[in-house]
C-alpha cells in the first residue's frame, strides 16, 4: 500500500514571528507563529515544519517556550530545527513538544552527532535539512549551504546526504536555495537527483508557487512537500494543494 503525500507548512522564525523573504534575503513578516500553526492543523496539514532559521547564524539555541506553545497548538506532528547541534537539544525539542528534530549546520560541523542522536532516539526523530545550490564544482553539480544560505559547506548535496543516511538520518528536508521564495516552482532537476541518491523519505522545498507546482515535486519522487509564503500569505489553502495532487492521481489525505 502507498504511503500518502504530505502537505507540510513551514514556519521560519526569527524573533519570535514567521517570516518569509526570497532566497533567504529581504524578510517579511508573516504573522504569529502560534497562530499560524493552530490554523494550519485545522485546515488539514499532514505535518508541520518549525525552523528558527537565525538560531545556527546568531549562534543560540532555538526558542524553547516558543516551540512548546507551538506544539500545544497542533494536533499534527512537529518537526523544530534551528541551532541544533547535540543530543542534549534534541532532548530539550522533543521534551517541548517536537516529533522531530531537523538538524544542518550543527551535522556539518561534527558529522557523528548524527550517529549520536539516532543511537539514542532512533532514526525516526532525526530529519536532514538540506540547503542545496547549484555548484558547479560539485560532482553532482549540487552544493550544501549553511547558517540560513550564506554560507558555502563545500560538500556535495548528495554525497552528503548519503552519508547522512548511513549515519542515521531518518528523512531528508531538500530546500533549493535557488528557488527558496521565488513561487516559480520546486527544483525539480534536485529533487529528482536526491531521489535518486538518498532511500530516506524526502520532502522537497523551495519555490512552491502553484497548485500544479506540488503534483511536480510529487512526480519527481518527493514524499512530502513543504512550503511557507503561498500558506502563509493566502496564495493557496492546504485544501486547494491536496484537491490538485487527489485530482493528479496523487494519494493524499484529504
């Protein structure tokens, strides 16, 4: 039987609200972060993605009493990621509320807190997010950034990402960073790439715009898509997205 597809939205924090920019740059307010999420769990969303995405550039942890109202406010799995960068905050995330924990910059700088982490809470806690760009460079022609994008990792996007695997990553959170907010559609060409390369569940993000965008991810093998300022400023309703995959011949919840 099919695993269904999930809808994911996502909140990026930072100081204490959601916001949204393009490429990572020129942020926008976008609204409460507890408010955002109770609507979202009403309207269906399968999951939901919490990112305090200047907590690994700022250097700090990521706002615990702000994730624990968060997970107070929804019904629906939460996953928080942020400043990651031990066991001990991913004891601290899952005791505020969170499913899973996303962890990037922080596995990049010390690749064996990925083994640390599943030994201890299992694979299934622990999601991968990928910041991706095009890098010529790269034998795979994509490249992993960090600190919110600003930052080259110098690593391969896919080869990374197979050694994450192997160390204990349970799903992988793809961004492009070339289509973060542009609403041009998701990087299809990276998505299809990591498919490919990685046997974890993958949610594809970055560059959602239309409805039809996300049957695309779906098609290229994404197993959830995730998206923010089309939820978060009334573009498309989590209903309308799920409408358009059921009528793809894409298995949703609806």
């Amino acid at each position: 039987m099919s695993v269904a597809l999930r809808v994911i939205p996502c909140l990026d924090v930072s100081g204490g609200r959601v916001v949204k920019g393009v490429n990572f740059a020129n942020l926008r307010d976008a609204g409460d972060p507890v408010e955002l999420a109770a609507a979202y769990s009403d309207e269906g969303a399968d999951e939901l993605t919490f990112l305090d995405i200047s907590a690994s550039a700022q250097g700090r942890a990521t706002t615990y009493e702000m994730v624990t109202r968060v997970a107070e406010s929804v019904f629906i799995p939460l996953t928080v990621g942020g400043g990651v960068r031990s066991v001990e905050d991913v004891d601290a995330l899952l005791r505020c509320g969170a499913d899973k924990v996303g962890i990037n910059t922080g596995a990049i700088a010390n690749p064996s807190v990925i083994d640390e982490i599943a030994h201890r809470f299992g694979n299934q806690v622990l999601v991968l997010s990928v910041d991706a760009r095009r890098e010529p460079g790269q034998p795979s022609g994509f490249g992993v950034t960090t600190h919110g994008g600003t930052k080259s990792a110098d690593l391969d996007a896919l080869a990374w990402a197979r050694e994450a695997v192997d160390r204990g990553v349970g799903e992988i959170l793809l961004n492009s960073m070339d289509a973060d907010g542009t609403t041009a559609g998701f990087d299809i060409e990276m998505i299809t790439a990591m498919r490919a390369a990685a046997d974890v569940p993958l949610i594809a993000s970055g560059g959602a715009g239309e409805a039809e965008h996300f049957v695309a991810a779906a098609k290229a093998g994404a197993d959830a898509v995730l998206a923010a300022s089309v939820f978060h400023y009334g573009k498309l309703s989590i209903s309308q997205v799920k409408h358009t995959l059921f009528s793809a011949g894409i298995d949703v919840r609806l």
